[in-house]
C-alpha cells in the first residue's frame, strides 16, 4: 500500500533547502512525483506531491515536522492515490498592464462566476521597459467546463480589461 501527500513548504532561502528536504523523503522510500517551488522576497515557498509507503508514512511525516528546528516549515495534507481528473478544456490565459490592488481578485472573481478551475497561476510585479511604472503580468491555465461558452467569457474579460486597463488573450493550449 501507498500513502500519497502534498506538502507546502516555506523557509528563509539558502543553499541546502531541496537537499534537506529530499532526502528526509528519500530516507522514508518516498517517491517525488510533482512540485512547484520558487524564491518570493527572500523566503524559499513549494509545494509537492509524494508517494510512500504506508509502512513509512508516519515515520515521514514525524521526520517533516523535525525539519522545522532548521527553518523549515513543511505541512503536510495527506490525498488519494491518483489525481481527480477534471473535465473540461485547458486555456492559457495571460494578462498584462499597470499594477494596482485587486487584479487578481477581479479576474478569479470573473473565472468563478463561469465555475472555472485555476489549475496554474504564475504573478510577477515588473518595471516597465519605456516608462518605469510598476507592471503586472499574469499567466495562468484554467480549465473551462463543457457548459462555459468562449465568446461569453471573451467578453467578460475584455469588458474587465477595460475596466483594469490590462491586455488580456486566451488561447488553446
């Protein structure tokens, strides 16, 4: 039998943090199966899926906790074995223009309203090249559910580009 587990973690970044953190799975027979991690201001932030044994698993999950003591901050969610598909089509959606609060409030408050999952949303803040105003740059892949007409939605963005003063495209992935 297999355990499957996401974990988030976050610590203060330095070399050393991938290593420390692999090989406490490593050491439990875990298996690294997906993540996603990267440095935002200063802090290391991931998360990751794993598989282990159930033999393992709470040996694992004491060892995780143990990693604390040197900055690392690991919770752990304990999930099915295999993934739940979602049925739908994939779309990128990028979006581009002056930072200010609220953007990403707006546009998964639109994406909700047509029950459209996020599965994968990346955010930078940039100077512009020519003016130097604050940028704000979106990049995400949603899923859109057999009912969500396109043309609707095309125009729920743009009258929300409008309204932020942001680019917005939609294509097929």
């Amino acid at each position: 039998m297999v355990d499957e587990m996401v974990l988030t973690v976050i610590a203060r970044d330095r070399p050393g943090l991938i290593k420390a953190l692999s090989e406490t799975i490593a050491r439990h027979s875990g298996n690294w199966i997906d993540s996603s991690m990267a440095r935002l201001g200063g802090e290391f932030a991931g998360i990751l899926r794993v598989r282990v044994p159930t033999t393992e698993s709470s040996a694992l999950e004491a060892a995780l906790g143990r990693l604390g003591d040197a900055g690392i901050a690991v919770a752990i969610r304990k999930g099915e074995t295999s993934p739940l598909s979602r049925e739908g089509r994939s779309v990128r959606l990028e979006l581009t223009g002056v930072d200010h609060p609220g953007i990403v409030h707006r546009v998964s408050t639109a994406l909700s309203a047509f029950n459209i999952s996020i599965d994968e949303l990346e955010t930078r803040v940039f100077s512009g090249s020519m003016s130097g105003e604050q940028m704000f740059e979106a990049k995400a892949k949603i899923v859109l559910p057999a009912t969500v007409e396109e043309t609707k939605l095309r125009a729920t963005l743009e009258g929300l580009a409008k309204d932020l003063m942001v680019d917005v495209e939609l294509a097929a992935v």
